[in-house]
C-alpha cells in the first residue's frame, strides 16, 4: 500500500526542500542524487507534512491510474468497463479483451485482474493518505476530504461493477486487515459513509474542499441511486452545478501519462466504437453508437481518416474510432452533468415524465462541457413518454450518450435488470458474437482469484445483476 508514483516521490523532494524546517538544509540535486529506492516512499520518508502531502499527491495519481489511465498491456476500469456493454467491441487479439467483449469472464481474467487489485489498492492509498494528513495536517480537511472521496469512490465503483461477495479488507502497517465479503448493497452503504465523511470534512470554501464535496455529493447520489434512494440521490445532488467537473488531467505529450481511451483506440486500435450491427448481423439490444452520428458520440471509419487506422486484429470491420478524446485530454470522473441525469431518474421513478423531460431537454439543448469535449446542441424531444416502459427506454437511451465511456452504462444494465424488472437478453448485448460464438451470460464481473488469499473469500456469493 505504500507504493508510489515517481511523480509522488519527486513530490516528497520538492515539498521537503520547500518546507521551512529544511531551509538551507538540502538542495533539490541533493534531494534527487541521494540513494533511493524507485517508486518506494519508506517509512523514514513518510512523516511529517512532507510524507503526508506525497501520499496525497500518489493517492490523486492512482485514482487516475485505476479509473481511467492504463497502457496496451494493462488497461484501467473505464475501458474495461465500456468494452463488456455496447460502448466499444473489441478488435484485439488478447483473448482476455474478446473475453469481456462476449461477457465471458473468466476468474482468472489477467486483465479483469489487474483492474480489480488496482481499484482496491486504490482504496489502500486514499486511507494511508487519510491516516497521514490527519496525523500531520488536522487542519487540511479539504484534502481530507478529497481522498475521502478516492476512498467512496473507489467501493462505490467496485460494488456496481463486481458480483455480490466483496472483500473490503486494507494492509495496516504492512499486514493484510482481512475481511468478510459484502453483498454489493452493502458495499455501496459502506462508501456512502465514507463519501459523508468526505462532505463533512470538505465544508470549507477554498477550491480543494468545494472540489471535493461536489465530486463525494455526485458519487453518493449514484449510490443512493443504486441503493433504490431515488428522491434522496435528487436531493443529495441539487446544490452541484451543471457546469462543474472533477476532472482527470494528464501531462501533455506524454503516451506513458495519456488518456486510456485514446490509448486503447486511436492509439493502438485495440477497440472500435460500438455499433447495433456488425459483420455478424443486428446485435440485439446495441445502441448505434457509431452510426448515429450523435453530437455527443463523435466517432470515425478509420479507412477515411489520415493515416488510415485499422483494427489491430486485422479483421474486424468496419472499424470506428472514438472522436471525443485527445491524447492527453482530461476525463470528468463525475461531473454536474451526473447530478442532472440523477434528478432526471427521480422524475422517472416518480412517474413524473414531463419533468423528466424537462431535465433531458435542457441538456440537449444546452449540452454542457465534459473535459473540453462540448458536443453540438441538440433540438428537444418534442414527444413525451406515456408510460413507464417507453420513458424507461428514453432515459437510459439518452443517458448512454451523455455519459458514453464514464463506467457507468455497465452499472445501468445491471439496473436495467434488477431495479426495472427487464431480462439480461433484453438490455445486454446478445446473440451472434463477432469473433465466433455467441454472447455469454455475464451481467457483472468475478472477484478474480487472487483474491482467494483472503481466507475469508472462496468466490462470489452469486453473479446476479
């Protein structure tokens, strides 16, 4: 748990040679020829507000790691996530991505793997963080707050994406705290204690703390809304504007600090937007988010662009890259845009469909920023739903083109399932896959097997939605 980023121990030097109690003792040469070991901050290095600020500083870098970051060979959750719905189809050869895309998961899934230690490490910063700001910077709540808020954001992530049967446990000084497994709903309560310690610690008015309570206020409505809280998730987000974003950024130039959708498609063509037919035929349920030609999904034949981009599998065709994201443009890891959609479904579930509509207009009409993607304006909906069924099928519709590639459409077909009564073959891709077969039963992901070092853990309790 106390690994760190190279950025985070460069940050250790900088705020050490910085801070009064150092002046004149070191120079920033000294700091960076001293002997150490890589990406380790040891136990000496660690106290004070020196320590507590560099595991600040690694705990924001591994939220971005796990969320959204990634490489070719190790992908984060987002992507991942994307490529088990209709979002994107894999055009890879790595049988663990056809694997997801056929929602076929294996519980020794590499990559499923990799994402799952990641967003649990992930927890295990946030709280080393936490322990060493409260230790040496009691006053800093705002950031306080803030990893908090990587701590609920993390479970809250977990549970909507993972089978029922969580382990939560954390490393305390350097031992594994081992714990029970949760049922997804239970896991969900857990962050939400942990994002109110993020809103009650972040009440101050300087940029970190209102930053931090309106991601914990955006996070606890999405898991209010999973708990079936409709009316409180509305309340819990009312006071988030449409305009504001947590955003992810990521150093220009760089391919080892890039946005992991631009890795994983224009970059490595590893994946294709996804569309309601293929060479197989209609796939049943998909969204065409390619061929829609929706302002909020930009996406591109690779054959009509310059260079010319193919399917690293060779195969797969025709083949769409996302337009939405740059290099190195930032991703809104919760955004007011969320705190509208959330508003939009309590209207749903209060069969107030006229209000429902009004939320979903005003954004089709004045559609806000995400990152510095801003889509096109969009004309009204003129017609409203009459029934539950057809504004059902409106919402999550218009909610999968908004939040297109932002983890969360994986947790609304589950929804789809288990809170509005629909089967997994009439909300999940289905029928004949693309690269032979056809699409598996899967409706969430296993907790791989490398958790089975927890004694406590011998599997997911059940793999329902």
């Amino acid at each position: 748990m106390n690994r760190l980023t190279h950025r985070a121990r460069l940050a250790l030097a900088t705020v050490a040679c910085a801070a009064p109690l150092f002046a004149g003792a070191c120079t920033f040469k000294d700091q960076l020829l001293q002997p150490q070991q890589p990406q380790i901050i040891l136990p000496e290095d660690a106290g004070g507000v020196a320590g507590a600020e560099a595991l600040y500083l690694g705990s924001l870098g591994r939220l971005k790691s796990w969320a959204v970051g990634g490489n070719v060979n190790q992908e984060s959750l987002w992507p991942m996530l994307s490529l088990m719905t209709d979002e994107f189809k894999s055009t890879d050869t790595f049988s663990q991505r056809n694997e997801t895309d056929q929602r076929s998961v294996q519980t020794n899934d590499a990559l499923v793997l990799s994402v799952y230690t990641q967003a649990q490490q992930g927890r295990g910063y946030a709280q080393d963080a936490i322990n060493a700001l409260f230790k040496s910077e009691p006053t800093a709540t705002g950031k306080i707050g803030e990893m908090y808020f990587a701590l609920g954001f993390a479970e809250m992530q977990l549970a909507e994406d993972f089978c029922n049967g969580l382990p939560f446990g954390l490393t305390i000084s350097g031992v594994p705290n081992y714990t029970s497994p949760l049922s997804s709903a239970d896991a969900m309560k857990l962050a939400i204690v942990h994002l109110d310690s993020a809103i009650n610690l972040a009440s101050g008015t300087d940029a970190i703390s209102v930053n931090a309570k309106n991601a914990a206020l955006i996070t606890k409505g999405r898991a209010q809304v999973f708990l079936s809280q409709w009316p409180a998730a509305a309340t819990t987000v009312a006071s988030v504007a449409t305009t504001y974003q947590y955003a992810i950024t990521f150093l220009a130039g760089s391919t080892s600090d890039a946005n992991g959708f631009w890795i994983m498609t224009t970059n490595s063509q590893r994946y294709s937007v996804g569309d309601s037919v293929d060479a197989s035929g209609q796939i049943a349920n998909a969204i065409p988010f390619a061929s829609a030609k929706d302002p909020r999904v930009p996406a591109a034949n690779g054959t009509t662009l310059s260079p010319v981009l193919k399917p690293f599998d060779a195969q797969t065709l025709p083949y769409f890259v996302q337009q939405m994201f740059g290099r190195n443009d930032p991703i809104a890891l919760v955004d007011g845009l969320d705190a509208r959609l959330i508003e939009a479904e309590a209207k749903l579930q209060a069969a107030d469909y006229a209000g429902m509509m009004t939320i979903l207009n005003a954004l089709r009409t004045s559609p806000p920023t995400q990152g510095i993607f801003k889509p096109a304006a969009l004309a009204a909906i003129a017609t409203t739903p009459a029934t539950k069924d057809a504004a059902t099928t409106l919402f999550f519709r218009e909610k999968a083109f908004w939040t297109f590639s932002r983890g969360q459409r994986f947790g609304d077909l589950r929804r789809l399932v288990r809170q509005y009564n629909r089967t997994a073959n009439q909300v999940w891709p289905s029928g004949t896959f693309h690269k032979g077969g056809v699409y598996g039963p899967d409706v969430n992901w296993p907790v791989t097997d490398n958790e089975k070092t927890n004694p406590n853990f011998t599997g997911c309790s059940d793999r329902s939605a």
